[in-house]
C-alpha cells in the first residue's frame, strides 16, 4: 500500500517544480547575495530520489559540506583550538568566557545600517573543553581581518616511568640481632 504513491507520481513534478525550501537562512547575514546563493538551493533543495523509488538525503548533503560554516575546531596533542569568523563585529561586541568546562563565544550588536538596509546580529557557541585543558589556560586573540582564535594548551603528562628505583633506608639495629637476643634470655 505504501509503495502506489511512488508508483502513480508523475516524475517531471520533481524537475519542474523542484522542493521551495530554500537555503537563504545558511547565509551569512549582511553580506550581500551572490549569484549561487540563489541557484544552488533550487538544486540543492530536489530529493534525490533513486529509481527504486527509494530517498537518498545523504547524497544531497555533499552539497551543504562544502559551505563555510564559519568556524575550525582543531584539537590535537598540543593544544586544543577554535577559529571563528568574527568580521561583521567589533571587539567590544564579542565576550569570551570560560565556564565549568566550556568556551562560550558571544557577538551581538544592534541595528545598524549597511549598503543593503538595516541589520542586526547575534551569535552564540559553546565548544566543550577536553579533560587535558585546564579552564584557566584558554586565551583569545581577534586578528585585523576578524578571526577570533581561542587556544588552550594540552596539560603535559609525565612520560610513564618503565623502571624506579626504590631506596634503602637503615633503621639501626638489625632485627635479627634482637630476636637472638629475645631467645637468649628466655631459654636462660
């Protein structure tokens, strides 16, 4: 039963009149329209539907991987590190804080005008710190052509020892002499 709306649709619909979601909210806000923006949420948008009537969304997801989200996470064994393009606020309008165990990014700023009208904007992230990071470590940087750079350094494990050496220490007396002692003076 299932299976008789896919088997009766009329295939063109999809070509023609192509899925009407459109892409425009993964913009970066107030930068203006390119040519792609529009075009690419028409194709980007069609399902891809196989000829065994079967969907594949994960084939129109190469698509949206190629689009910047506007941050890097980079984690290694050096140092834990994120990116993020800040370039549409000043640096009075963007706040770093470390909390528990995480990162919080916050921009805002209020209306303003550009060439294409009135525009406000607002952002949050939080990125979670690994177990190596101590909180207190992390420090910002904002570059002059707005990338905001928050690094930690990973904490330094000391190498694991294969081999100690265990010292002797010497309590006096021995204590075998004191149990030659004890049987002495009890057998006499």
């Amino acid at each position: 039963m299932s299976v008789v709306p896919l088997m009766f649709r009329d295939w063109w619909d999809e070509l023609e009149f192509p899925t009407r979601t459109s892409r425009l909210l993964d913009q970066h806000f107030g930068m203006g329209l390119k040519r792609d923006d529009l075009m690419s949420s028409i194709w980007n948008s069609r399902p891809t539907v196989l000829r065994s009537g079967y969907l594949r969304p994960w084939q129109r997801t190469s698509g949206l991987q190629k689009q910047d989200s506007g941050s890097t996470l980079n984690i290694n064994d050096e140092k834990f590190e994120v990116i993020l393009d800040v370039q549409q606020f000043s640096p009075n309008e963007i706040s770093v804080k470390v909390t528990d165990k995480f990162v919080i990014v916050e921009a805002k700023h209020e209306e303003k005008q550009d060439e294409h009208g009135f525009v406000s904007r607002q952002f949050t992230r939080r990125y979670m710190l690994p177990s190596d990071v101590n909180p207190d470590s992390v420090t910002s940087s904002l570059s002059s052509d707005g990338l905001l750079t928050v690094t930690a350094p990973m904490k330094k494990l000391p190498p694991p020892a294969t081999e100690r050496v265990v010292p002797i220490s010497q309590t006096g007396p021995s204590s075998k002499e004191d149990k030659e002692k004890k049987v002495e003076t009890t057998t006499a």
